[in-house]
C-alpha cells in the first residue's frame, strides 16, 4: 500500500509545483487599476533616496526597465522626451534588477535625463508583480492605480492615457 501512495504523493507535488509556476506565468499582476499604488523607498543612482508616496498629489508614471530589455532601449527616447515634453505627471524608472554601476554606465552612454530608481533584489517590482519589461503603471493624483500595461509605448500614447485616465 505504501508503495502505492508515495507515486501518488510524488505525481500530486509536481502537479502543484507546475500549476503554480503557471500561474506565475500568466501576468497576473498583484496591483490593478482601481487599486491603490504600494508604496515603497528607493535610492537613484546617485544615493538620493525616494518614496512613492513623496509624490501624493501629482500624477506619477512608473515605468519597469532593464538595461537588456530591447523593448525597453527602443522606448527609452520616447520617456526621454515624455519627461522633457509633458509636465502632467513624475516619470519614476525602476531599475528592474540593475546594479549601480549597470546604470551609470547607461546613462553616461545614453546622456539620459530620466530619473532611474534601483530595484536591485527587485523587491518592488515583485510586489507591483511585474515580470516582464517593460512594465508601465499609471497612478493618479490619489494615489490609485488608473492604468497599466507591458511592452513599449509612445510619448503621445503616454500623454493620452494620462489626461484620459489620470486627470478625472
């Protein structure tokens, strides 16, 4: 009987194991729109340390990169001039998994002027269940998430989903 079991006990653990790493795999984010932003504390590159909740009253953008990510080096000239252009909403990049010395290195190379917040043990991307890049949430002056997408966007896209969604 007990050689019976144990096949079974063994074949249910997998069974789980593989449901659960599905599920995983779905996308299925832990923050929706309609639910409000987590908040979380982040340093830049530059050792200054930044909140979420620093920006209660304003608009904010919160755009997952990685430095590897190609979707994400394609739209990175669309957040350079999203952030230089429209003055509606903060542009937060989460540095998804990027050390320090990574993303200086991208910036200098890149002259970027987008404010870059290092999530290296990708804590927060994790909360925000984010796992692919990148990975754009739009958060209203409340505090409320009002939008959230994968892959690459457009400045114009950008600024269209903001004053349709976010300025309510």
């Amino acid at each position: 009987m007990a050689k019976k079991i144990v096949p079974i006990l063994i074949i249910c653990a997998l069974l789980g194991i593989v449901a659960s790493l599905i599920s995983g795999l779905e996308g299925k984010a832990t923050t929706n729109p309609g639910e409000d932003a987590i908040d979380f504390e982040l340093k830049d590159v530059n050792g200054n340390m930044y909140k979420l909740s620093d920006f209660k009253g304003q608009t904010v953008v919160l755009n997952f990169f990685a430095t590897w990510c190609q979707p994400c080096i394609d739209e990175a000239p669309e957040l350079e001039a999203f952030a230089q252009e429209y003055k509606g909403a903060q542009l937060l990049i989460i540095a998804k998994g990027e050390s320090k010395k990574r993303m200086e290195k991208y910036i200098s190379e890149t002259n970027s002027k987008l404010l870059y917040l290092l999530d290296t043990k990708e804590e927060i991307s994790k909360k925000y269940g984010v796992i692919g890049q990148p990975d754009t949430i739009i958060i209203n002056k409340e505090g409320v998430i009002v939008e959230r997408f994968t892959g690459p966007t457009k400045k114009t896209e950008l600024i269209k989903l903001i004053e349709e969604k976010a300025s309510l």
